[in-house]
C-alpha cells in the first residue's frame, strides 16, 4: 500500500513540474522551435523529467493504472496467450502491463541503459527474460542511435538529433521465434517497422500491434504489407496499428 501512495505522489509531482516547463519552453520558443530544440538534448532538466515519466509509467502498469496510449493499453490487456513479444520495450511499461496475460513474455531492447532499467522492473516476476538487442531483418550488428531521451533511440535516424552512436547486435524474429508461435509482438523502435517485419517467420505471429514511425506513407506501407501477409488490420490510433490472423 505504500508503494501505491507513493507512486500517486510521485505522478502528482511529477505534473506539477512537468506541465509548466514545457508550456513555458513552448510560451518561449514557440512549439515548431521547442520541439527542434528538445530534439537537440539542449533542455537538461526536460529529458530528466522525461525519465522519471517513463519510470512513473512501469509503476502505472504495475499498479494496474493503465495511463499511457489508452487505446493501446486496453485493447491489448485484453489480449492473453502462450509468448508476448516485446520489441522496443524500454523500461517496461507494456511489459508489465501484459506480464499476468501470458505465459512467458519477452521483453526486446537494445539501449543498455533503458534495458538495465528494465531488468530491475521486472526481476520480481520469473516469466520474463530481457534481450539486449535489436530485432531487424538480419542476426548480425547495426549502429544503434542513441536520443538525449529515453524512448526515442532508433537504428534508423529519421532526422538529425544530436544522436550518439553505439555498436549493438542485431536478430531476427525468425531466430527468436525458432518453431514457436508468438500470441502477440509489439513493436515500437522508432522507424525499424518494415526490417522486423523482413525478417519475421510467416504464419509464426497471430497478432501486431505495431507504432508506425514516418508519416502517412510509412502507414501506408506497413498496411499495405500486413495485408498482403494475411492479416486483418485496423487503427486503433493515428499511429498504432492492430493486425491479427
């Protein structure tokens, strides 16, 4: 009971501060300049209050609080099976969230620092393991592009953020998979959606839900090519797509 009344604290804080820096920055720079900025790790305090979001966010799923992509959270707390996929994880928000729905559950994420976060929240349930890696379209190594914030590091960069470059290893969903079936993958890697759909295993998922990262020609493809797989598919956001078999 604590840890609930500490956690409502916490979120309560947390808002308190959050809501007049970036009201004020956007008062400031106007919102097109902020976000340029922001994207640019020059507002230290912004991305600290950013971490302590995300980690407000694993308390939520772990308390039962589903605050973050309502849509998305409950239409896949719904959802229950054998093997969950977690690609793109980061400290653990749908993890959690999914973690009593299934049976083993595999949480994906390849930024060391989100990941060791992400061993700490979920070491207290035994049917989770934590991969440091990313999936792509190929076993091997990528660059993997680490953001000032937590949550936006991609191997594909999408514009030019002061990105610090790191070397990762990188697998498939198919050597994941190996000849096990997954109920559901969730993707969110910030533009690595059509590589992880390379190298997936046909018929071996029966559920996606997938953030599309790219503007309407990246939701577009990914429609386009989830279809063509055999899936029924529907928005359940503006950039969240469900597709099942």
């Amino acid at each position: 009971m604590l840890d609930l009344i500490k956690f409502k604290i916490y979120t309560f804080a947390f808002w308190v501060l959050y809501i007049p820096v970036r009201v004020g920055l956007r008062i400031v720079y106007g919102k097109e300049r902020r976000d340029k900025l922001i994207l640019q790790g020059r507002f230290p305090l912004y991305h600290k209050l950013k971490e302590i979001q995300y980690s407000l966010l694993w308390s939520s799923a772990k308390f039962g609080n589903f605050k973050w992509e309502l849509n998305v959270s409950d239409l896949l707390k719904s959802i229950k099976g054998e093997l969950f996929i977690d690609i793109g994880a980061s400290v653990g928000y749908y993890t959690l969230l999914l973690a009593s729905n299934f049976d083993e559950v595999l949480a994906i994420e390849p930024e060391p620092k989100s990941a060791n976060k992400l061993r700490q929240n979920t070491e207290h349930l035994n049917n989770i393991r934590v991969i440091e890696e990313a999936v792509s379209n190929v076993d091997g190594e990528t660059t993997l592009y680490v953001s000032p914030t937590i949550g936006w590091h991609t191997i594909t960069p999408q514009n030019t953020a002061p990105y610090e470059p790191t070397k990762i290893k990188t697998c498939t969903l198919k050597t994941i998979l190996g000849d096990r079936t997954a109920s559901l993958v969730k993707v969110d890697t910030e533009g690595a959606e059509l590589k992880i759909l390379d190298g997936a295993p046909a018929n071996k998922v029966r559920a996606w839900l997938i953030e599309a990262h790219g503007g309407e020609s990246r939701k577009r493809e990914l429609e386009a090519r989830l279809t063509g797989y055999g899936y029924e598919s529907v928005w359940i956001t503006d950039t969240h797509i469900y597709a099942h078999s």
